[in-house]
C-alpha cells in the first residue's frame, strides 16, 4: 500500500502544483507555444469529462470520483502487486487531482470547474491528472490482460512484484 500512497501523493502535488501556476501565470484562453503547434500551454475550465462530455453533469461526476477513491482505498487493502499499486496509485492521484478542483474551484463546492491546461494538436485540453487516469488505465488493462492478481503470485505462480 505504500508505493499506491506515494504514487498518488506524486501525482496529487504535481497536478496541484501544476494548476496553480498555470492560473497564477497565464490568461484564460491564452495559448503559449512550447513544441510549435505540437505542443501548447492554454488554460481552460471543464465542468464536464473528458472531451467536455456531460457538463451539466458535474455533480455526478464529483461522485464517481468520491466512490472511485473508495473503491481503490478499499482494493488496497490486499494490495500486494507492484504493478497494481503503480496502476491504482495513478488513478487515486488523478481522481483526487480533478477531485480537488470539483470540490474547491468555481463556480461552488461539488460544481467546480477542473483545470485543463495542456494541449496537443487535434486533441482536448488535458491535465496531469487526467494523463495519470489514462496512464492508469492502460496499466490496469496491460496487468489483467496478463492474469496478475492484485494479490500477487503466490511462490509456484510467479514473483509477487509483477
């Protein structure tokens, strides 16, 4: 359970961080240019989900990001796989990340709007968060699609890290 806590710890800190300077040091709607138009920094709000699906839906998906926070603290608990406590420490750090923003930003308390920020050519705005979300997610599908348990491999079965 300590590598899920220091991973999500990492994440959390990082998007937090992240999205106070972006509010602090750059206009909504401004476009800065790091990689051309390959990469851009553009400070936006999103009330919905991914892809601004569902933005009159904020409250609801305030609470799929609560139960979400449960049910991995919940799994941690016989957590004994590497990789499942890199996977869910992912997805813990990136629903509490976009968790802090529906829960403290504007326009209120479980309306608040997340904080996107980077941006990519032909693709939504995005945060920290949301890139561990999907990091997550592909980690999860990569170790269920190869059978580890987030209890491990016994010793016949495997090495408990994987």
């Amino acid at each position: 359970m300590g590598s899920l806590l220091v991973v999500a710890a990492v994440v959390l800190v990082a998007d937090a961080v992240s999205k106070i300077l972006i509010v602090a040091n750059v206009a909504r709607g401004e476009h800065i240019h790091l990689l051309g138009h390959y990469l851009q920094i553009t400070d936006t709000r999103n009330s919905g989900a991914a892809f601004s699906v569902g933005t009159r839906a904020t409250v609801l998906f305030t609470a799929v990001a609560v139960v979400v926070v449960v049910v991995i603290l919940r799994a941690a608990a016989r957590l004994r796989s590497r990789g499942w406590a890199i996977c869910l420490g992912l997805l813990l750090g990136g629903a509490l990340g976009n968790l802090v923003d529906r829960l403290f930003r504007a326009p209120g308390v479980f309306r608040g709007e997340v904080v996107d920020w980077l941006q990519l050519p032909h693709w939504p705005v995005f945060n920290l968060a949301d890139s561990a979300i999907v990091v997550g997610g592909v980690l999860a599908v990569l170790l269920a699609s190869r059978g580890v348990p987030l209890e491990g491999r016994t010793a016949t079965e495997g090495t408990a890290d994987e």
